[in-house]
C-alpha cells in the first residue's frame, strides 16, 4: 500500500474510531486477516473469494441497481434483509442495518473490487452516518482535498486483503516482474487489472511503482497525463500528478485494452523501465487508459540467471542447435491439456502428444509424481526433444495450488541430466505456474537449483497477453 509521509499525523474520524488508539493500517490490516480466516471456517473457498458471499457472512444486504457508478455502501432504508445467515455480523459494528448497491453491468473484476471496498467501509462503527463511495485516486496523500484519502486507503487495504491477501500473491511479489505473466494471472484472483497491480505495488520490497496515465485528447498521437502514482516503498523517483508523458514511448503504445508494451523511458526526470498495459477507456473514449510498472532503469539486474522472452514456447527460432521444451502434466490423465501451453505443443507436436499418451496407458505408474517422459523428434535438421514432467495433482479448481514442488524438483533434475548429455538449450514455458497454480518465486528457484546448476541454458517464455480481455 502506499506509504503516508512520516510526519503525516491521522485525522479522518472514521479512521481513528477504527484504529481505537492503534496504527490504523496495522488495525485495518489485522480486521483484514481476521475476517478472511473467519470466513474460510465458514466454509468460503478462497482465495481468491467471493464478495457478495463475503457480504451475506457479514450481514450486509445487497442490491443491484443500475444508477450507481460502481457501489456504495449506506443505511438499508427498505427494511428486507437479504443475508438470512450471517455468522460474521460480529465485525460489522454500525448500529443500523447496511445495504451494498451495486451496478452489476461493470466488469467482473473491477465490480468484485468495489463491492469489496464497500464491504471495508461496513467495518468502520460511523459507516451509517452518510452515504459511502469508492472513489477514484482520493486514496492517495496529496490528491484529495480533505483527509477523507486516509478513509479510502483503509478501505483499498483491507479490499485487497479480502480479495488477494498477501500469501496468495506472495508468487508474484518481489521478482522481476513482466507485465504479460501478471495479466495471465489476473484471470485466477478474478479482480480488474489495476486492483492487482496497486496490490502488488503496495506490498512489493521492490523499488517499484504504478503510475495511471491517460490520453490528454482521445488520439493516438496524444500526450498522456499521469492521474495518478502508486509508490513502493523503496520506490523514490517523484512522479508528480498531470505529469506529461509523450505519445512515442511504450505507454503511447498501447492503443487497445489488454495491449502490452515495454521500454525505458524518461518521466519525471528519471529514466525508468517501463511495462505498461491498455485498461478500459473512460465513457465516450475510444483510447484505453494506460497502467505501467515502472521501476528505476539501474533497478533491473545486469545478469540473470535464465534467459526471459516473450512469446510462444512452442514457436522455436530459426537456429539450428539442439533445443529441448519441458511443461508440466497432471498425474490424472493420459493425454496433455487442450488449453494454453499444451494445446500450443499438441497442434505444434502432434507426434510428441501421441508418444506421451502411448506411454501413459502402457504403464499407470508411469504417471507417478515426479516421472517424465521424453519425446525426439526433427524439426528439419534440428534436434527436438518434449519432456513432459508429472508434476501437477489432479486439475481443475478448489485448490489453491496443485503444483507439487518436490515432484517439480525431482522432474527438473532428470531434464538437467538428460539436456546436459543431449547438448540442448532448455525451453520453458512458465511451468506450474498457471493452471497447476504455482508459485513462479519458488518455480524459478527450483529451475535456479536444476537446470542452471547443472549449467544447461535456460530460456523462459511467457505468452504475450492476448488483446480484448477487459481490465
């Protein structure tokens, strides 16, 4: 979350009613954790979690109305309860029975986010004395005219908590970040592009920032004006509100929703490493919007330890050396996955598909955690070879994760031995970090611990984000 000045003292009478004496954002926090712990021993799957089922524990009613911007939080005036059990009314202090509104034509994500953020303004004992909003960048010192950024900064804190609590995002916290695995990621904790990265932003040890930036004129050759910044912690360079930033850089190109571009730029006066992506435009524009992390140029390691790209793992180049492609596969059926990498290797290596599914039924134990299978094929006059390592735990959702990590390690081990004699360069795509619900920060030392200390070369690929899904 972004941090408030040192000197800033707390004033906002909401907040300090909440905080009764205690740092309010350890006390909003802490409320935070409470609730969700209360909540999965009421049998609510999560993380990611639901809402409006949040809403009913707690004894909140909801309604769907068509004229209000995104939600709002006030004093049910009608008089029809609509939570018929609510065992966590506890944490809901007001003395007057509360409704949520909601406008159920916004997007999925951002409609989770701000039912979420009204469901925080439910958990301060004044919530009833007036009519409670989301509001736009109020969450942020300096931006607001009064000190009603401190109320909505609760309010975003404890939404994430509740929504994407922090041993959930830990995956995507503190490692080098890339833009297009974060919105494949999206898709899991169901929430809008920018609830995600403000989450991530807020908690990242990194000197990482998040600015929102807009078209001054709904033209591609515009300058964008920075609404707003996201800070880091150890994120120092001053990027300041209605900032300019020109059309030619990699924010100006993203011309689309769900469009992403990287680049080094020059904001503030500090060239910075940009990631930026297209999220949905304001009504009556036809231009997204534009988020972009952004971290100081100096920030981004001189040497890695693996090779990053961006692109298909299925796709190879055009050299001519030996290349083997590792993906992860369930122990629970014969055949790969017909979505995402798996699909992309099927079309790409039909062959390879069949040999695997030959070997799956020849043998059931051959499907044992940690096995793998290896495929050589020709492609020309290059070496192919497809190993396949049994590493995920059945599929589907009502897990967090179905990654098993010593299966991982242990598969991993038998590709570095088997690439080391083949002579190949390992391609990878993000394994066990999508459907199979990994953590990359732990996949990325299990790769570190395997491929690279056994000095095979390791390129990464992540799918670029696919244009027309919505932020």
């Amino acid at each position: 979350m972004p941090p408030t000045d040192a000197g800033t003292a707390w004033t906002n009478p909401s907040v300090l009613l909440l905080a009764q004496g205690a740092d309010p954002i350890e006390a909003a926090g802490e409320l935070a954790k409470q609730i969700t712990v209360a909540a999965v021993a009421e049998g609510l799957d999560g993380p990611p979690f639901d809402p409006f089922a949040l809403a009913e524990l707690l004894g909140l009613s909801l309604r769907a109305r068509a004229d209000v911007s995104d939600a709002r939080i006030r004093a049910d005036t009608v008089g029809v309860r609509s939570t018929p059990r609510s065992p966590l009314s506890g944490f809901v202090n007001s003395p007057a029975s509360l409704v949520v509104e909601y406008n159920p034509t916004r997007p999925r994500g951002r409609l989770r986010y701000s039912v979420a953020h009204e469901i925080a303004h439910g958990l301060f004992p004044d919530v009833a004395d007036m009519v409670r909003h989301r509001t736009g960048t109020g969450a942020l010192p300096g931006y607001a005219v009064d000190d009603a950024w401190q109320l909505e900064l609760l309010c975003n804190l404890i939404a994430a908590e509740l929504l994407m609590p922090e041993e959930a995002v830990s995956g995507l916290i503190d490692v080098d970040p890339d833009i297009d695995f974060i919105m494949e990621q999206r898709r899991r904790f169901d929430v809008s592009t920018e609830a995600l990265l403000r989450r991530l932003t807020a908690v990242s040890e990194r000197p990482l920032g998040l600015i929102a930036a807009s078209r001054i004129q709904d033209r591609p050759e515009s300058e964008l004006t920075v609404e707003y910044v996201v800070p880091s912690a150890h994120f120092d360079p001053e990027i300041r509100q209605r900032a300019r930033v020109v059309a030619t850089g990699a924010l100006g190109e993203c011309v689309a929703v769900g469009q992403t571009s990287r680049g080094i730029e020059t904001i503030g006066g500090r060239r910075l490493r940009v990631q930026a992506v297209g999220t949905p435009p304001y009504p009556g524009r036809a231009l997204p919007r534009v988020l972009a992390l952004v971290e100081p140029e100096m920030a981004v390691p001189s040497e890695r330890r693996f090779e990053h790209r961006s692109g298909d793992v299925s796709e190879l180049d055009k050299g001519a050396a030996p290349v083997l492609i590792a993906h992860v596969v369930t122990d629970s059926t014969r055949m790969w996955g017909r979505r995402g990498v798996a699909a992309s290797l099927t079309r790409r290596f039909p062959d390879a598909a069949r040999a695997f599914r030959a070997w799956s039924i020849a043998d059931p134990d051959n499907l044992t955690l940690g096995n793998v299978h290896f495929a050589a094929l020709q492609s020309g006059e290059r070496d192919v070879f497809l190993a396949s390592i049994v590493a995920q735990r059945g599929y589907g959702p009502g897990v967090s994760t179905r990654l098993d990590y010593g299966a991982l390690r242990k598969g991993l081990r038998v590709v570095a031995e088997y690439g080391a004699k083949k002579g190949v360069t390992v391609h990878l795509p993000r394994i066990g970090a999508g459907q199979a619900g990994g953590r990359w920060d732990e996949i990325a030392s299990a790769i570190e611990e395997t491929l690279v200390a056994a000095e095979v070369p390791v390129v990464v690929y992540t799918m670029p984000s696919r244009l027309g899904r919505g932020a």
